[in-house]
C-alpha cells in the first residue's frame, strides 16, 4: 500500500513513536518537528494524510493549517492536541481538518481510520473515470488529482467555477468514488425554487402544516442523510435561508415545518456556485460562517478557454454522442472548424461546446462537421480569419466583453488580458480602437 503520512509534532518524541507506529502496518511516513518546512516538505514528497500538532513554538497549527489549505486543500489533515478546547475544535473542523484528536491518542482507531482512507484511496485510483472527464491539460489532471483525494473523505466540498465549466459532472464523480456511493446522491437547485419553497424542499414539512400540505414531505436532508447532498447555486441563496442551512449543518437536526419532531441527519454536502462567495460575505449577502462550513475543501473548475488541450477531445466525445443520438453518421471535423474551435473564447465553457457540437451534428450533411453546420456566430467568425487569427480575435472583441473582463478583474488590464487570452499590448490597442482610453 504506497500511502505517506507526514507527522506535524514539535515534541520529537511524538513524531518517533507515531512513526515507528506507522512502520509496523506498512505506512510510510515523514515526520518534522519545524512546521515552517511543511511547505516544503508537501513540494517535495506525495503526501496522502497530514497529522498535526495545534500547539506548536514556531507557528500556530491552526494557521499553518489555514495556509495549507489555501495551497493545495485537497490533503486530509488530522489536527492533534494536548489541550483540547471546543475553540480549537470548532476551528480545526472550520479550516478544514477531517478530524481533531487529544492526546494520548487512541492508536487502535488511529490505524484503523488510517487504513481505510488508505484503502478508499487505493480502490479511487483503480477506478475508471466517466467519459464526460477529458483530462489532457494540467488544470484538469490536478482536479481530478484533487478529487480522487478528497472524495474518500467526509469532508464537505464547495465547487466554483463559472458557469457550463462542469460543476454538477465534478459533484456527481465526487459522490461515485465516495464511501457513499452505493446511497442516494440528491440534488437541489437554490436558483431556481422560490424561497418560501426551498426551505421545506431541504426540511419537509408535516401534514396540515398549511394550508395545502395534506400530505407530508420528507426533505432533501432526510432523504440523503446517509447519502450525498449537492446544494447547486449555493451563491444564491437567500439571506433569510442560509442561517437555517447553518443551523443543521451545525447540529445535524432538521425539524419539519409543523412538525414538533426533531430529526438527526448526518448527508454529504457538495456546494456550487458561479458566483464570489468573498465578495458576497464582504457585501453582506453571504454568511462567513456557513462559507466555512460549506467550504472545508474547495474545488475550482477552470474555463475552456483555460483548457483548451481538451477542446477537440470534448469535441470528439460530443460527435459520438450526438450522432448516435441524431441517428447521423458524422465521424468528425473539418480543418476550417478545428481552427474556429481552437481560437473562440468560449464564455459559455462546456455547455457553449456542447450546444454548438448538438446544432452542428444535426446540420452536417456527410461525415464532417463544415462551417456551414455551426450556428451564425462561429460562421461570422470563420469569415474573418484570414491567417492571422489574433488580428481576428482584436477584431472581434467588443466593448462589453473588455468592460466584463475589467469588472471580473477589478479594473487590472493585464488580469482583463490574461482573462480574454490576448496580450496586455493587444488589449491596449483594441481599447484604444474603440474609444476607450
């Protein structure tokens, strides 16, 4: 079992004997009673399990904690203590720890919950992903690093990303390698239930609640406590719910709208948004508190336009698809169409591709998607390029879409260009076309 645990312990001795521990059931383990070369250390070697003293001289453990997580949040860490305190628990748990233990620690558990995230992880790396993961680029292949890693967790896990990056995809491969893959994996919309029906969507209600609730309703909560809960458009959520979502994330308990019963509920939550949580916490529409809770892993979905080694084997994927669905022999693409999938900015990410690919399936008339097949847009676009494409992608930006990308990034023209993936010369220039500077 090639499983590394790095032991956090300013106390050596602690380190040995964990070590020596570790040894006599075949883990492998680091050990450093500096917390200041952790950084280094989690570079240097593949680490699979963090454990963690909370009192350390050098630096705190809850902030090396925080730091941690901030860099690579996706290792599970174990927070350990001779003094435990409610405080330290609570804000282990809240940066991100799967488990905060008081010394002398209980060796029997420690093994066993060591050999079966061990095992879980083991049994991930086996596994075949689903088809609708195309990994070729560096972004992907570190996400999907990170969810094999946490997904043999507890841990809840907030997905952000704009919006057709995949985020429901990520959620629904989270649940499949999880120790919950085999109970329900339920999902619910914050965008799109009204509010006065969303809080009796996620908690039921009995009865004769009101007036037409002749029937009771069990909620979401209940339903997946054994499961896996994914909260999608977490962001918009309105302010008057989410301390109710805190409450039971907090608690575990739910009580049914009319109802005087008090249900333990204990379901995975996976959370998305397209939306700036921080931002929002900053403006007061979103709680700090419930983003803690909700955000114990984080997960970031990259753009298309940020991935674009996987454009044409996405591409391929959705032609199989669709031509089987369509009833259409189309097998491929022409060279024409290859260069406008290349070089389109894609602000609809995955789902744009996919449309695109579906319309254009439909429209082919042989064996090859042509120009002519795509929507509108994507033939305009073709109709320019005269190889020089990055004279053709100025050409197309317009006004909205540099003031958008300003916006996204605070005003930051190198940022704006990194995000329109042209030069901060090029940007200049076309700002400078359109009367903008």
């Amino acid at each position: 079992m090639d499983f590394t645990v790095l032991i956090v312990d300013d106390e050596e001795e602690m380190c040995r004997s964990l070590s020596i521990l570790f040894s006599k059931y075949n883990l492998h383990s680091i050990y450093t009673t500096n917390p200041l070369k952790v950084p280094d250390l989690i570079q240097a070697n593949s680490i699979d399990l963090i454990i963690m003293d909370i009192k350390m001289p050098q630096q705190d453990g809850l902030g090396l904690l925080r730091s941690i997580k901030e860099f690579n949040s996706a290792i599970p860490i174990i927070m350990i203590t001779g003094h435990p305190s409610v405080f330290n628990a609570v804000s282990a748990m809240k940066y991100g720890a799967i488990d905060f233990l008081t010394k002398p620690l209980d060796n029997v558990k420690l093994i066993e919950d060591i050999q079966q995230l061990a095992s879980l992880m083991d049994d991930i790396s086996n596994q075949d992903l689903p088809v609708e993961i195309i990994m070729k680029s560096r972004e992907m292949q570190k996400l999907v690093d990170d969810v094999k890693t946490v997904a043999c967790t507890e841990a809840n896990v907030l997905l952000t990303g704009e919006s057709g990056t995949g985020k429901e995809v990520i959620a629904d491969l989270i649940h499949s390698l999880s120790p919950r893959k085999d109970e329900q994996l339920l999902k619910i919309n914050c965008a799109s239930i009204p509010e006065t029906l969303l809080e009796s969507q996620l908690f039921g209600y009995a009865a004769g609640a009101f007036t037409d609730a002749k029937k009771p309703l069990t909620g979401k909560f209940e339903l997946a406590t054994k499961g896996t809960l994914f909260l999608d458009e977490i962001g918009d959520m309105s302010v008057a719910t989410q301390p109710k979502l805190l409450r039971v994330l907090q608690d575990g308990e739910i009580q049914p709208l009319g109802s005087e019963k008090i249900i333990k509920v204990n379901p995975r939550i996976i959370a998305a948004t397209n939306r700036d949580l921080k931002a929002m916490i900053d403006e007061g529409e979103f709680r700090e508190d419930l983003f803690f809770r909700l955000s114990v892993i984080s997960l970031h979905l990259p753009t298309l336009r940020e991935r674009k080694e996987d454009i044409l084997e996405l591409t391929a994927r959705f032609i199989d698809q669709f031509s089987e669905v369509h009833n259409k022999p189309v097998t491929g693409i022409s060279d024409e169409v290859k260069s406008i999938l290349l070089t389109h900015s894609w602000p609809g990410n995955i789902r744009e591709l996919k449309n695109c690919i579906e319309r254009a399936v439909i429209f082919a008339k042989g064996t090859k998607i042509q120009v002519e097949n795509l929507p509108s847009q994507y033939n305009q676009f073709e109709n320019s390029i005269t190889g020089n494409v990055l004279d053709h992608i100025v050409n197309m930006l317009t006004r909205e879409q540099i003031i958008k990308a300003l916006e996204s990034t605070g005003g930051v023209k190198y940022k704006a260009a990194e995000l329109l993936n042209i030069s901060r010369k090029t940007l200049y220039s076309r700002m400078k076309n359109l009367g903008m500077e």
